[in-house]
C-alpha cells in the first residue's frame, strides 16, 4: 500500500503500484493498422508483424476493464495531416522504406490522418466519449492537447499500452513521468516489432526503483480491480 487508504495495490515490479481509482486514466498508444496490418508503415519499413499483431486480444480485454469500471481511456494515433505539414523531412526520409509516409499504399496513404490504414484496428476502436488524440510525433504530448485533457480530468496515474513499446509507448511513458504521472505499463498489452526490444525497454522502465514507471501482466491488473 502507498499509505493512502483510496489506493489500490497492484502487483508489479519493482513494488506495488499504487493505483488511485478516482485519478487513473488508461492510454492506449497507436493501435493503428498501419502498425499491426500488411501494408501499413510498419511493415513497409521491413518488420515482422506477428508479435505486434498477437497482442490485439490483450489489449482489447485491457479496454474492456476499463470500460466495465467506467475509468477514462484514452486513443492515440501516430498521423500527419495531409499536406504534411506536421511532418518533418527529417522523419519522412529517413531510412530506405518500400513506401514512405504519405505516399499511396494498400491502406491509403500511409500515417496520414482519416486514410483507412491509419484507423485503430476494429477490435481496440474507440467508444463513442473516449478521447483520441492524433499526434505527429513519437511522444503523446508533442504537438498535442494531451497535457491539458489530463490536468482538467485530474488525472495523476496513466496506465499505458498499445505499439511500439521502445518507440511510441517508451516515448509517452517518459514524457508522462517527466510530468509526474504515476505510469504503468501492461506488459502483455504492449509489443515491439523487436521481442529483445520490448525486453530491454520492459527493464529500463523499472530500472532503478521505477525510474521511468511500474510494470505490470494484464492478470494482476484485473485481479487488483476485483
Ligand atoms: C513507430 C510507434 N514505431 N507507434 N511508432 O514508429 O511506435
């Protein structure tokens, strides 16, 4: 227990998280098809989509949860408006990608804004009155109203899940901690193109007594929440 009597204990390393129900929001980081599915940005720089795709049904139940505790969720899409303004040449020409963001792929075109690929796959989408935030870069808080959604809800405690979870997620997690959220990541709800990726980025977190958050199995969640 944290000493506060509306805490509630969940397992999870290093220590118990210290979990405040009436401040705890869920982040669910870009669980696009342009992530998890052929022929979205994902696979177009060259990865081995299964460990990313294998982890929809988790996150899906994590949602679920947080929906049957009715606790806030919030969406987000890594996406470039159209004329790709909000993206950097820096970002769109790095590397040697089969298709590069914002040309025509299979799903549209590819991390821009309203193109189908760029829709969070079906089985995590958004229920009508959950937040989702569209943001350019890696970080949810660069570029976005995320700060401010969270400080009018009086949220303090993110649980965190979704892809990539040394890109994206890691990214996220510590611009929250930075700003002195309580941050947990479900570790079975998160993945990586690269499993020794999501391995090392699950240790770093943790690292030097939760230096950047807690991690935590989906099981010990719902089991802590009754
Ligand atoms: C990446 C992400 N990996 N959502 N984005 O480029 O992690």
């Amino acid at each position: 227990m944290s000493g506060a009597p509306d805490r509630i204990e969940v397992a999870a390393s290093p220590f118990p998280y210290p979990l405040d129900p009436a401040h705890t929001a869920l982040v669910v980081i870009d669980m696009q098809r342009d992530f998890v599915e052929p022929g979205g940005f994902g696979e177009t720089l060259g990865n081995d989509l299964s460990p990313v795709a294998a982890i929809v049904p988790t996150v899906a139940a994590l949602i679920a949860l947080f929906r049957r505790k009715q606790w806030p969720i919030l969406h987000t899409r890594e996406s470039h408006k159209p004329d790709l303004s909000d993206c950097p040449p820096a970002k769109r020409l790095r590397g040697n990608p089969a298709l590069r963001i914002g040309d025509e792929g299979p799903m549209g075109r590819i991390l821009v804004r309203g193109e189908p690929g760029n829709a969070i796959v079906a089985t995590c989408a958004p229920a009508p009155g959950e937040i989702v935030i569209d943001k350019p870069g890696k970080g949810m808080f660069y570029a976005t109203e995320v700060g401010e959604i969270l400080k009018e809800r009086g949220i303090t405690h993110l649980v965190f899940a979704g892809v990539t979870t040394e890109v994206c997620v890691q990214t996220s997690m510590r611009e929250a901690n930075d700003r002195g959220y309580e941050c947990l990541l479900i570790e079975d709800a998160t993945a990586s193109y690269f499993p020794r990726f999501k391995a090392a980025a699950l240790d770093m977190i943790r690292a030097q007594g939760a230096i950047v958050g807690w991690t935590t199995p989906l099981y010990a969640l719902s089991k802590a929440l009754g």
